[in-house]
C-alpha cells in the first residue's frame, strides 16, 4: 500500500491532492485529515477551506464544498476503493446543528465513503512529550 502525504493549505488544493492520489494509485483507500474543523467545515487558510453545503461563512478564493468532492467523484477525476475510509481528525466533524448533517455524514452521504469524525475536540496523543502519531476526542469519533 502506497503512502502519499500532501500538504495543503486551501480546499481546492485538498481535491486536487485528492486528484493526483486517484492519479497515482488508480483509487484512495484512505484518507486522514489533520486540521482545525467544525461541524461544517476543515478550517484551512481564511475561509478558504473544505465546507458542507449548509456552512453559511463567506467563502474567499480557494473553498470548496462537500457537492465538488461530490462532483469529482462522479467524473471520475477522485476514486475510492469499495472499502475506503475518511478519517477527519478535526474537531466536532461529526457535530451537526439542528436538522442539518454534520461535515462528516454530509461527506459520506455525498460519496458513498465511510467518514469517521468526532464531536468534540480533537488533539495529539502525547508520549513522553512526544506526538505519538495517534488522536484523541474530547467525546467520541462517529463513523
């Protein structure tokens, strides 16, 4: 199994990471996601992140929306294996407001991928001052 890691600092260039993974391996198995979050959004450079449908932020150059990953799924431009996984390790991914769906059932919804969230605050596991690579959640990861 292939490791890619991407740097990103803009929702746009999350899908196009995503892209060049299709590109590479033919489809993505899994995918991690280690950001700032909402219940609607990847937080990345100033409203210039990964957001749900329902996110009311004022949008700069560079967001994206759950409906373009969507859409780049359905071209064929991003492809998951049948049994892929999204892990988004950013905080309250999996809160949803109201009758809305939360940044991580709206995701899985939208592509058909299981995506794992947590609805509460998100943050390294520390070992002997040490980031060990692993997360924990404030209150629990939904998936």
């Amino acid at each position: 199994v292939a490791v890619h890691t991407y740097s990103v600092n803009t929702g746009d260039l999350l899908l196009d990471a995503l892209e060049k993974a299709t590109k590479k391996e033919k489809s993505i198995q899994t995918v991690v996601v280690y950001s700032h979050g909402t219940g609607d959004a990847i937080s990345l450079d100033w409203n210039s992140g990964f957001y749900s449908t329902s996110a009311t932020y004022s949008l700069n150059p560079g967001a994206v929306r759950t409906t373009d990953l969507a859409q780049m799924v359905e071209d064929g431009r991003i492809s998951f294996t049948s049994e892929a996984k999204i892990l988004l390790l950013s905080c309250n991914s999996a809160s949803a407001d109201n009758d809305k769906l939360s940044l991580a059932e709206e995701i899985a919804d939208l592509t058909g991928v299981t995506t794992i969230g947590s609805d509460g605050l998100v943050e390294p596991i520390n070992i002997d001052g040490k980031e060990s690579g692993k997360s924990s959640s404030t209150n629990q990861f939904y998936g």
